[in-house]
C-alpha cells in the first residue's frame, strides 16, 4: 500500500509535465490521412462522418479511409451513403484471408497518400481542431508518435457514468507514466505517427495475431528504435469521445480483450506495473476482509482506505478536467469497492477465456 501511495505522487507529477513539443507558431499544413477500421458499426459512423466533416483543417490536405473489416452488417451501404457526396472519403475492404484490426489499418497505412496517419475509431467523435492539434504535435520531425485524450461520454446510467471514471483513469496513467519516461499505453482512438517510421519498424509484423493492442505494440516498437520519439498530445481541444459499453456482457468482454495482450508485453516496466497493481488490489481486499472481519484496528484500516482515496482523488481529478468529464463522488466511490474484484477477476480470466467481440470468437490470438 505504501508503494501505491508513492505511485500515485509519481503519476501526479508525471501527469504535470506538459505534453508534445510545439513550437510558439505553427503555420505549415502537413497533409493527414485519417484512417478508420470498422466492423459492424451501421449504427454510429454517422456521428463519425459528421465530426470528421466539421474539422476545422483544408479539405485539401487530408483524406479518409474507411476499412472494412468484414463486416456482417450494412455497415458499408450506410457509409456509402454517408460519404457519396464528399470528396476526400473512400472505402478499402480487407482480404477475405486478412482479419482484425492491425490488419485493417496495414492496409490503410499502405494505400495512405500523405506521411501523417492519424487512426480513429468508428464508434468515436473527433472534435473540431483534432487534425490541427496533430498538426502541431508532429511538426518536429523527430517525433513519429503523437498520441492524445479519449473521454468516454455516459449514456445517462450509472453504469456508463462508472466507465467513465475507470477510463479516464486509464487515460491519466498512460500519459502520467510517458511524463515519467516510461511508456505504458495510449489508445489508437486519438493517435498518428508518420507512415515512414511505421514502415521502418514494419509496422504490426510479429503481432499481427494478437486481437488488442495495435497503438502500444506500435508505439513501443518506435520508442525502441526512435528513443523519446512518442509524446503525448496534452491539449483539452484534441480529445476525443467515445461510447461506453451498454451492457455487462459487452465491458467484460472488452476488459478481456485488452487484458488478454499483457502476456505479450516485452516491456519490464510495464510488466512491473501490472503486477504491482494486481498485489495492490489483493492487499486492498485482505484489508476490506480484515475490516469486515473486526480483525486488528479498525480505525487504522479505515485511515488507510481513506489515505488511499483521496490520493487517488487528487490523482483522477485534474485528469477528469482535462477530458471535460464531469466529476461523480458516487462512481468514483462505488468504484473503489468493485475496482479490486474487477481487475483480479478480469486479470486471472483473461489468460485462460476465449471472448466474443463484434461478432468474433476470440482468444489471445486472432
């Protein structure tokens, strides 16, 4: 517990640091090819297509690709639709051998016509100035990664309010730990990098089988070639939102895809962190137990939890700020007394189960 409070004065300062180099005026457009993997998504690209059309950037310098991942539904008709009228836009179709994600964005970063890719996700928004803020996180060559914010937007219902909070965390740690200089995660929702530094590192050879985990297993590939060469794009205006989950089935199916690529995780650190936090999480239970139980001090177990809170409180909400999510004490709460079942159960379920998502039946491997 001692070593969690101290992480959690680490990620607060690192979450401090400022983010992406840009220098005082940037005037150069560069040209961006956004690419957006989809399967399934009949129901929410439109959002997408109406904020992508909204982007305060010259048609003239960016293009988009949508990929289609073989999807089951009238995904592509609806887009069809949707892009008929608008310059810029087509759709590429994934080989009948070629399945996922990495294979669906190897294929847009290949038919990409500029040497800036910035990926999305079909289910997401971009705000107005998304393209502008890359814009400027990659105008110093030497930097071949940018990643920034996702903030998911809540359905109304607590359980999506919960979300929120536990992503937004995610979110913080990711970019707390690159101010720290060690990278951990980023989130291929708000991410570019340069086509020519992903062809460098052959892109996603040597995990193109894993079904999560496209933007670190780039990002690390091009910090071991490109030391220091990814930073985090800390600008309010460049996140972007997302949809949580709507049922139970379809988070802990979620959490198990993410969590199933840890095993394939070449970094130390990281790896440490994980288990770090999995210990965490077991001494918080044998404390809530010891509590329940009237075994020891209950006054100092209770101190402890409450310790423990409100550095984390301290920790989320500047992060919350950031992302412009508004702040919920009863989540945050709730979520304090579920977190440790939840990552244990998710940890320990993940290495073993085999999940479904949009329509697939997955293990580790694709």
């Amino acid at each position: 517990m001692a070593s969690y409070l101290l992480l959690l004065l680490l990620l607060i300062r690192g979450w401090n640091r400022p983010g992406a180099r840009v220098p005082a005026s940037v005037t150069v457009k560069q040209g961006i090819s956004v690419l957006v993997p989809f399967r399934n998504e009949a129901n929410h690209l439109h959002h997408l297509i109406r904020s992508i059309t909204e982007l305060d950037y010259p048609q003239d310098y960016f293009e988009v690709i949508l990929i289609n991942d073989h999807s089951t539904d009238n995904s592509e008709n609806v887009l069809k639709a949707l892009i008929h009228d608008k310059p810029g836009f087509r759709i590429l179709n994934s080989a009948p051998e070629a399945k996922g994600k990495k294979q669906a964005l190897t294929l847009g970063v290949n038919a990409a016509s500029y040497e800036i890719v910035a990926t999305t996700d079909a289910d997401c928004v971009v705000p107005v100035n998304w393209l502008s803020r890359i814009n400027e996180g990659l105008s110093d060559q030497s930097i071949k990664m940018v990643f920034g914010g996702v903030a998911l937007k809540p359905s109304g219902s607590f359980f999506s309010r919960l979300q929120v909070m536990e992503f937004a965390s995610l979110i913080g740690s990711g970019a707390a730990s690159l101010g720290l200089g060690h990278f951990t995660m980023c989130n291929g929702a708000n991410l570019a990098f340069r086509k020519k530094a992903f062809q460098q590192v052959n892109g996603y050879e040597g995990n193109l089988d894993i079904a999560s985990g496209d933007d670190e297993f780039l990002a690390r590939k091009l910090l071991k070639e490109y030391p220091k060469s990814v930073q985090f794009l800390k600008k309010p205006d460049a996140v972007v939102l997302s949809r949580p989950q709507s049922t139970i089935r379809s988070f802990i199916h979620q959490r198990l895809r993410w969590a199933g690529k840890w095993k394939y995780n070449s970094s130390f650190y990281s790896r440490l962190l994980a288990v770090h936090i999995l210990l965490v999480q077991l001494a918080i239970l044998g404390l809530m137990l010891f509590l329940s139980m009237q075994w020891g001090n209950f006054y100092w177990g209770l101190s402890l939890l409450a310790i423990k809170w409100t550095m984390e409180g301290l920790y989320l909400l500047p992060v919350c700020k950031f992302l412009n999510i508004r702040w919920s004490w009863s989540a945050f709460l709730i979520l304090q007394l579920i977190y440790p079942f939840y990552v244990i159960g998710i940890g320990i379920v993940s290495q073993k189960t085999a999940y479904e998502w949009k329509g697939r039946r997955l293990s580790h491997k694709m």
